[in-house]
C-alpha cells in the first residue's frame, strides 16, 4: 500500500514535529508547579533566613547573660540592678548599678528619625555591665551618643528598635523594693546567693520596640503576644543560671502572669 504525505514533510518530520508540542493543558500544569517550587523556594528561604537572626539574637543575649554573671563576680555577688524610670541612671548617681541607662516616656513607631533626636533611646555605654562586654571603660552620659553596639541589639526589631540601641530588657523584679520571696529586694539589690532556683528566673528577654520604655521589664504587664519579639513564635529568654531558651509566647505570657512568682521572684 502506498502512503500518501504532505509535500515536502516526511512521516519523520511530522511525528517529531507533532511530539515537540504541548497543548495548553499541559503548559498550565508546567507553569503551577514552577510557582509550587518556587512558593517553596522562597519560603525555605525566608525561614533559613529568620532562623539566622534568631541565632543572632541569641548570641547576644548570651553575651549579655555573662555580663551580669561577670558584675556579680567583682560586686560581691549582688547582680546589676534592671533600670526603671527612664533616666534615672543617667541623673543619679545612686542608680550606678543599673545595668542600662535611659529610656523614654513613650516611643512613636512612626518617627524613624527618632534615632537622631538627642536624649531617645537607650544609653548601654553608661551600664554597670558595659565594660564586661564591650570590654571597654563607662562613660559618662551623653544625650547626643548614638554609636550602636551590635551585641545589644537584635536584628528582627527594625528601625525603631535599631533607633532605641538595646533591645533587651532585665527583670524588673530585681531591682531594690521590688518583689522578694514574701519580703522584697534590699538596697543593695539581688545576691547571687540569695537566688532560689536560678535555672527557672528570667534574667533577659525582649519587649517589643513599640513598648520598651526602659531597659527593665515588669512581669504582669503584657497582655498579649504582641508585647514580645517572636522569633517563629517564640521569644528568646536568659535565666538566671545563664542557659538560655526559645519559649512559645503562649507559654511566656503565663510566666509572665499567673506564674510570675515562679518565673520572676528571685527568692521564691
């Protein structure tokens, strides 16, 4: 039998022509499970890279931990003091043992240029715990001293928390007057001594930026998950024994709460 082809196109060329096609069916399957891989791609991505500053973050919590475990050392194993009202530590001499200085009476999310405006943010130069970890003298106050120092920073927070130079706030439990076991803090402040289990009291974790008045926080105070920085739902905490961990936010509101004996009163 004869077969009868197009002019000028063989079989071959035909059947080969006809399979490098695709219909249009074909070409919509082809490009979802590019934008699949793609959606994963980034998404692996993203998580790579918030992991990243989680272990940054963390670093330099752990720095910070130290610092105060290396204060307590050379001050007859009594902690540096979390800091309170704003200020307080740059005009009185009294609150020298004020692990950070500064603060302000409320932050405007808005202002970004608020990094420029002489007196905003936090002022770690002037700490009892600076030169153990900068390791480099204190200095005196300056409202117009705006050098960062990355190890207090964290780099999740933003501009705002970039503008405020320290992102990391101390037991405000720990300071003289406050809360201690049914009695509270002396004048000279927490012993190291006197902690009863330091592997369960918060030493540091992190406010979120929008509410971080001063470098100290005061538990019972948050009410929602909005109040810290997350790190992929947790928040970075420091212990007083110096162990850090990741905790849900679910969990360290209730630490924060109905648990705040446990979790911030040195001497229960």
């Amino acid at each position: 039998m004869k077969l009868t082809t197009s002019p000028g196109r063989s079989p071959r060329e035909r059947m080969l022509r006809g399979a490098s096609g695709f219909t249009l069916v074909e070409l919509l399957v082809v490009i979802a499970i590019m934008v699949i891989m793609a959606a994963l791609l980034l998404s692996a991505l993203g998580g790579a890279k918030e992991h990243g500053k989680a272990t940054i973050c963390k670093n330099n919590m752990r720095q910070l931990a130290l610092g105060f475990l290396m204060y307590a050392e050379d001050n007859n194993e009594v902690f540096p003091w979390p800091g309170g009202t704003p200020d307080r530590a740059n005009t009185n001499p009294n609150y020298a043992a004020d692990w950070c200085a500064g603060g302000q009476s409320s932050v405007n999310i808005q202002l970004h240029q608020s990094g420029t405006v002489a007196g905003f943010g936090m002022n770690p130069e002037c700490g009892s715990v600076f030169p153990y970890v900068m390791s480099q003298a204190r200095m005196a106050y300056d409202s117009t001293f705006k050098q960062k120092y990355p190890v207090y920073l964290c780099p999740s927070t933003g501009r705002i928390g970039d503008a405020q130079r320290v992102n990391f706030s101390a037991n405000g439990w720990m300071d003289p007057g406050q809360r201690f076991g049914s009695d509270e803090v002396g004048p000279r402040g927490v012993m190291t001594t006197a902690v009863t289990d330091p592997s369960r009291k918060v030493l540091l974790l992190q406010e979120a930026p929008a509410r971080m008045l001063n470098p100290a926080f005061e538990p019972g105070t948050a009410a929602n998950a909005s109040a810290f920085v997350q790190h992929r739902g947790r928040v970075t905490v420091a212990f007083i024994d110096g162990h850090l961990e990741a905790i849900p936010v679910k969990t360290l509101l209730r630490m924060q709460g109905a648990d705040s004996d446990i979790y911030f009163n040195c001497g229960k």
